[in-house]
C-alpha cells in the first residue's frame, strides 16, 4: 500500500471515530430546572436548553422562539403531550403543558431530526 | 426585534375609566410599545414586540384588571402559518429558478457530449466558478445556516448531509480551478464538478417546494374545520338585532338564525322550526327537522325556516372547537409503529456520514487508475442519496391525514396510538339501548283480553277493556313513573288525548313495575315477576307473551283487582342501518356481540334480528366492564360501542372504546374513538378509516426504509464490480428529492379513499 492511500485510510478512520464520537457519544447534558410558571425554548439548530425540568402537576407555559429558517424545525412536537405546533420565524409561540407523570419524555421538530426533553419531577 | 400589530375584542368595559385602566394594564407588559382601547367597538389595539409577547400575555394582563380578552389565538396563528408558509414557497422557487438555471449553464459547459455546443464563456473554469459561488452561497447558504447551528448542539440532519456533499463538489472544483497545476503535479483528474455541486442544490431545493406544497394538504383538516365557524352572529340584545363577532356572543344570548344562514354557536332553540344540515359537523348527510327545545350545532346550516335561540356554549365550549381540539391532539400525538423509524433517525445521518468516510477509503484505496475521482463523486453521492426524511414522514403525515379525513365525516379519534388498535379490532361488542336500537322506546302492541276469553281464576270476565280503555288505566299509572317504558306509554295516550285517571297509592316497585288505585280498584303494571309475586295468574295467555319476547319486545301486563286484563308490547325499534353494519363487519372477519340489561329471551330475539349470535344478556351497568375484560381474556382485541356516557368504564376498559351519537365531553373523555351521529355504518367507516391509514404508514415505512437500505450501498458503489455501475451523484440528488415528495403524496391518498 502507497503512503497516500495509508493517510486516506487512516484520515477516513479518523473521520469516522470524530464522527461517532461528535455525533453520538455521550454528551452531558444541562438541565434547566423551571421554577418559575413559564420558560423560554430558543428553537436554533435544536433546542436551548435541551433539557427542562418541570413539576409535575402544575402547569407550565413552555414559549419556543424559532430562530432558525430550516424548514425542519418549523414545527414542534410533544407528541406525550398531544401538542403538534407550527413555530413562525422570529415568534414566540406559547405551548401550556400539565405533565400528569413523572419521567423523561422526548420532544422533537416535524421531521424528527431535532430533539429536546422534558424532565417531570 | 419582530413589532406586530394586534386588534381583539374585550368584554366588559362599562365606562371610560375602563379604557384607561385597560391600556395601562397592557402597556405594562414588557414588550408592548403601544395599547389603545376603543370603548364604542370595545376592542384593544396592541402594538408589540412578537418575541417577547404572546397572545397569553396580553389576556393574562387584561384578565388581571378584570376584563377578558377575546384574542382569536387559533385562527390567527393558522392566517399566520400559511401567509408565511406562502412567503417561503416563494423565496423557494426563486432560489430553485436560480440554481436550475445556473446549473444547466454550468452543465451545457462542462458536460462530455453537449459541451461543444456551448459558448466558450461557459466552458471557461472561472466563469463556472463564479455561477456555481452564486447557487452554494445564496441558495445553498439555507443548508449552512441548518448545519451550524445543529452542528453546535453536537446533532446533524439531512441539511447537514447536503451541506457536506455539495461543499466537497463545489470546494474541490474551486481548488482546482484556482490552483490547476496542483492536482496535474500529484496526478489526479483536474475538471472541476461545479455541475454537480449546483444541480444538486437546484434538485434537492426543487423536491423541498414539492414536498412543502404537498405537506400544506396534509394539516388541511384543521383549516377546514375553522373555516366552518360563522363569523358574525346576529343577536338580540335590549329588544334590538345587532351582528356582532362570533368572539362575543356570550352564554344566554338570544340570536336570530335565518334561512340559508349559519349557526353561529351551540344553544337550544326557543322560538320557530327548521330543517338544519349538520353534515359538516356530524357526518350525516340527510337534514335535521328542529323545533322548539331542540338542540343547534354552531357552524350547521339553517335550511329552510327562521328561528330564534338561546347560545348555551360559546368560544372554546361548542361542539365545533372540542372537534378541532380533538383533531390538533390526535395529530400531535405518536402512533406506536413510528418507534422503530424513531430509532433508526437518531442514528442516521452520522452513520451516513462514517459510511461516506467508509466509501473515500475504499475507492481511493481499490479504484484503480481513476481512484480519487471515483472517490470523490461516489463520497458525494452516498451523502446526497440518504434521506432520513422519508423516514420522519412517513407516520405523522398519514396520521394527519387520516384523523382529518376521520373528522370531516363525524370520526373523532383520540390519538395515534387508537387509530393504529382499531385495525386490529376482531371482536366488537354493541350496547343494545341507543346503539343498536334508537333508544326510543314504542308501544307496538295493546292487547286487551278481551271477554268471553278463559279465564282459570274467573271465567265471566269482569272487565271489558278496549284498547283505548287499557291505554288510559295504563298511561294513569305510568304518569308518576320515571322508567323510559313508562314515557313510551304516556306518550301514546297524549297523542290519543285520553284523559288520564286520577291515581293513589301510586308505587314503583324496582325491577318489577308499578302500582296504585284508580277509582279505588288495585291496579297494577310491570312484568312476569310482578304478576308471579301478587299472584296473578297469567297462564292463560303465557304462549302469547312469550311469543311477543321472542319477537324482542318488552311485555307489560297490566292486572286489575288481582284478574289479568290486557298487555302492552313495548318495543325499542332497531336502527335502519343495524343489520347491514353487523354483517359487513362479519364479512370481515370481526365477531359482533351485543350487551343489555334485558332478559335472555327479548335479547336473543333482538339479536338475532341484526345478525349477532353472541348475547351477553341482564347485564347491569356496573357489571360491563367486567364482561368486556371476559371477552379480551380470550385472546380478543375488543372495541366497545356506546354512549359513551352510561358505558364509560366499559369503554375505557376495551381496547377501543367508541361512544357514539355524542360530542359531550364525558364521552369524549372515555372514548378512543367519538362517532359524532347516531349511523352505525360510521363504526365500520372508522375501523376501515384505521385499516387505510395503517396500509398507507406501513407502505411509507417500507418505502423509507427500503430506499435507502438499497441506494445507499449502490451509491456507494456495490453493483461496480458486477455490473461496472455507479451512481451519478446528481441522479442521487434526484432520486433523493422524489423520495419524501412520494411518501407525502402516498399519505395524501388517504383522502380520496372512499369511507
């Protein structure tokens, strides 16, 4: 085998380990605990926070914000909850939730692509 | 900062004070940089900031001054959504326009084959440089701008696959045709592919305003419902008439409705009659006859008469809204069979892109003497051919599209999860009273035994009773009954407008019948027990009675003085459509049983009138969840039909539950299914409603999956050393734009299906 090709190998195996390690290693993840009534989503490139934790059996007001004009993202959904939701751009669009259970329950956009979680305590 | 301007109704202002209260409450909320009050309109006029305020916002600050806000949240927030959907497919095929153009520009000059046609600007490399800069970085900057951000929160989707593929075309291409003598120095192809890189975009770009046009259709249930309300209501108020907005019609408003008009809100009418069409909301397409007392569906059609009624839901409480409600949830909610694509998507597009590592490696090492070019343009092709997209479109849009279709024809469903059971229902239980039947009882019998007949007990009859005559003693001692038997006889005696006797000692006798004095002779009126345990004899007359059972008819008999004088046959006639709906679903396989409280003798009978061979008879409420539970011990998936009111913890304990001929909300609470009219043929049409929708996810599914299960590998390259074949990345671009356009278009199906 020539040098050039040992480099692509060993530059695509590379490649490879970043991108599982980048993409689907373990991230750690922030937990924004919501004490107040309501808390702000930013909708760009995914969900900020990530994650929120809510209580259980009060009703909070979860406001997204798209910033982001991927069509992707355009709708949300928090499918545990019944809630489908268009996000115009640069709107904020308030989605009331009373989570009746405690546990983890993932959210995601339309496509399924992006994905946030609430944390019922 | 996004400043919108925002005019809603406000109810409650009395006096000028309340303008000036109001519009400090709302210039109080950060963001709102003006608020204005109109007393005379009583609407609020809000200037604010979009990104800060929300429709929440402004009523929580208007109800905290004591005031309510009609702030028409939903059907803005749908204008909203399509004017700026509109807004975007117009950007979008601009950008299309663009990059096809330039594309096939670049292409004409670059192209083995028709390149010699072309003027020799657009063979030049710099020129293409150029018109390919134009497409990566204008229309093609939408895939960075999705990329970036996603790239921070450490996640990737399709744009990011397109990101990469057309930047590895387009950055290669440019490095060459800015430093040529590089790749000649280390010996590899110097044309650049600036065709691909824009083709790509122009195609993948073209197959998104498809599939964004194709996507509008799917949520158009939800559209149409709101389009449904009326928008005005003309009310009368202080003796006068006056139109005013939908929005505030309040609870207790008289409103005039004439014909051809809508009805604006849910209420009861109180004055004149009509015939209302109420296909839109119920399904039904035959007109409703209304009369005084009868209760109006807002957003139905008055036909033919004028009337005057009294709104007993407004806003969020009709029957209309609950629908909408409904719909919107069922939509936002996941059906099972979604959980397998769920979890191929999350690992998708990094496992693409580790394959497209996979793919350079390979070709560059094993490609022979064209090896970086097969290299690069198969890498391209294997990111540009993955669509996780088919895959995250495949359940929701069919079950969009199925639980709209579902409503426009009077099928609530619940949410995904019962729209995926109900097609694998094979045993369907039916509540005799008000499902089966009408719920209506009616005399179909009076026999008085007439004198002359044997008596054992007195064989000189004393009583010599016309039908009229049995009737009137009948109906007088039923007058103080509640029983829903009692209001079938009473009812026939005021059609004859017999005079009713005056009764004493009246008594109900629970599970038996009643009894009292007229004219101070013992009457009494109820069934065989009652007979048995005052010690009547009836033996005379037993094959009559049991004949009249066995015809499914509910047999009173009516004894005065101790001596048996007549009978009435009461029976709940079956609905038109009963017999046809058990055997279809038998023809389909389902087993049909019916659940009563009645006798084993009345309910075989009745069943065996519409074709059910299971009975589950003198059944009392409170014991049918228990036989529901019986029936899904033996292996069953059962569905539950009944009023939803009466039956709910038997509908809650099938594994669907269907409440039918109601839009309350106990019943849509305990139901997975709510069939809004009273045609037992919708039960069929829901269950085939779940089988066409299931057929068209699994398809989708199947379609996702297997694309790319196939045409990854082939872009990568497999079928080359058989068949020396390979995938023109633009072909990928293609092929990868019409895979989540078709499967768009296959859940559209669903609507022109027949149900």
């Amino acid at each position: 085998m020539t040098l050039d090709k040992i480099i692509v190998s060993l530059f695509s195996l590379a490649g490879i380990i970043f991108t599982y390690w980048f993409f689907l290693g373990k991230k750690e993840e922030k937990v924004r605990e919501v004490k107040k009534s309501s808390v702000d989503i930013v909708v760009e490139g995914g969900y900020s926070p990530n994650i929120v934790s809510l209580p259980l059996g009060k009703t909070t007001v979860i406001n997204f914000l798209r910033k982001d004009s991927n069509s992707c993202l355009e709708e949300v959904l928090l499918s545990d909850f019944h809630v489908r939701k268009y996000l115009p751009l640069n709107q904020k669009v308030a989605i009331s939730i009373m989570p009746q259970k405690k546990g983890e329950f993932v959210y995601s956009c339309g496509m399924n692509m992006f994905h946030g979680k609430i944390v019922v305590k | 900062m996004t400043e919108i301007k925002k005019t809603f109704a406000v109810k409650g202002m009395h006096c000028a004070s309340c303008v000036r209260v109001l519009e400090r409450a709302l210039q109080k909320i950060e963001g709102v940089s003006e608020a204005n009050v109109n007393l005379a309109t009583e609407k609020a006029t809000v200037i604010y900031d979009s990104t800060k305020v929300t429709n929440k916002h402004l009523a929580s600050a208007v109800a905290q001054v004591g005031y309510q806000a009609v702030v028409d949240d939903e059907m803005q927030h749908k204008d909203l959504e399509k004017k700026e959907k509109q807004k975007e497919l117009q950007v979008l095929k601009k950008k299309v326009a663009i990059s096809l153009f330039l594309g096939a520009l670049i292409l004409w000059g670059s192209f083995p084959g028709i390149m010699n046609t072309a003027p020799d600007l657009l063979k030049n490399f710099l020129v293409q440089l150029l018109l390919a800069s134009v497409v990566q970085f204008w229309p093609g900057l939408d895939f960075y701008k999705a990329t970036i951000p996603a790239l921070k929160h450490r996640t990737a989707n399709m744009d990011t696959l397109v990101a990469i593929g057309t930047t590895v075309a387009y950055g290669y291409s440019a490095f060459i045709t800015i430093f040529p003598k590089i790749p000649q120095a280390i010996g590899v192809d110097s044309s650049p592919y600036f065709d691909v890189a824009t083709i790509i975009i122009g195609l993948i770009l073209l197959g998104r305003y498809f599939e964004a046009k194709a996507k509008a259709g799917t949520s158009e249930a939800i559209k149409k419902l709101l389009g449904l309300q009326a928008k005005t209501a003309r009310v009368i108020r202080k003796g006068k008439e006056i139109d005013i907005p939908l929005a505030e019609v309040l609870v207790g408003d008289m409103i005039r409705v004439r014909p051809g008009e809508k009805i604006p809100v849910d209420g009861i009418i109180e004055e004149g009659n009509s015939s209302i069409d109420e296909s839109m909301v119920t399904g039904e397409s035959i007109p409703v006859d209304k009369t005084k007392g009868d209760y109006v569906i807002g957003a139905t059609i008055n036909k033919t008469g004028t009337f005057i009624y009294q709104a007993q839901k407004v806003g969020n409480e009709t029957m209309l809204a609950q629908i909408i409600r409904l719909v919107e949830e069922a939509q936002g909610s996941k059906a099972p069979i979604q959980r397998l694509a769920d979890l191929v998507s999350s690992y998708f597009v990094p496992v693409v892109i580790m394959l497209a590592f996979f793919t350079f490696a390979i070709w560059y090492i094993f490609g022979g003497e064209s090896a970086f070019l097969f290299a690069l343009l198969n890498t391209v092709a294997v990111l540009i051919i993955a669509c996780p997209c088919a895959m995250g479109l495949a359940t929701p849009t069919a079950i969009m599209v199925g639980t709209g279709k579902g409503a426009e024809q009077g099928i609530l469903i619940r949410d995904a999860q019962s729209l995926e059971i109900a097609h694998k229902i094979n045993a369907i239980i039916f509540d005799k009273t008000g499902t089966l039947t009408k719920g209506r009882p009616e005399i179909t019998e009076i026999i008085p035994f007439i004198p002359g007949r044997k008596d054992a007990q007195n064989p000189q009859p004393i009583f010599n009773l016309s039908q009229k005559g049995l009737l009137q003693i009948a109906a007088s001692i039923e007058k103080g009954s509640e029983h829903s038997l009692a209001d079938a006889i009473v009812k026939k005696a005021e059609e004859q407008q017999l005079t009713l006797n005056k009764v004493e000692n009246f008594k109900a006798i629970t599970g038996f019948g009643v009894s009292g004095t007229i004219d101070e002779e013992e009457v009494l009126l109820g069934n065989r027990k009652l007979m048995q345990r005052e010690n009547i004899l009836i033996a005379d007359h037993l094959k009559e009675i049991e004949n009249l059972e066995d015809d499914g008819k509910t047999v009173m008999l009516l004894a005065v003085e101790k001596r048996l004088v007549g009978l009435i046959a009461v029976a709940d006639l079956l609905k038109e459509t009963a017999k046809e709906t058990v055997k279809t679903l038998q023809k389909k396989g389902i087993e049909t049983l019916m659940i009563t409280g009645d006798n084993p003798r009345t309910a075989n009978a009745i069943a065996a009138k519409v074709g059910i061979r299971r009975v589950l008879a003198e059944v009392l409420p409170d014991q049918k969840e228990a036989e529901v539970r019986k029936i899904q011990s033996e292996g069953k998936k059962v569905a539950m039909v009944g009023d939803g009111i009466n039956d709910a913890p038997a509908l809650a304990a099938a594994d669907i539950g269907i409440a039918m001929g109601t839009g309350t909300d106990v019943a849509i609470e305990a139901a997975d299914i709510t069939l809004i009219n009273k045609d037992l043929q919708t039960v069929v049409s829901a269950i085939e409603l779940s089988k066409k929708t299931m057929r068209i996810i699994k398809l989708n599914l199947f379609w996702a999956f297997a694309y790319n299960i196939i045409l990854i590998p082939v872009a990568m390259g497999i079928l080359y050393p058989f068949f020396h074949l390979l995938l023109n990345p633009i072909f990928a671009s293609l092929a990868m734009a019409t895979s989540s356009i078709s499967v768009v278009t296959n859940s559209l199906l669903l609507k022109r299906y027949k149900i």
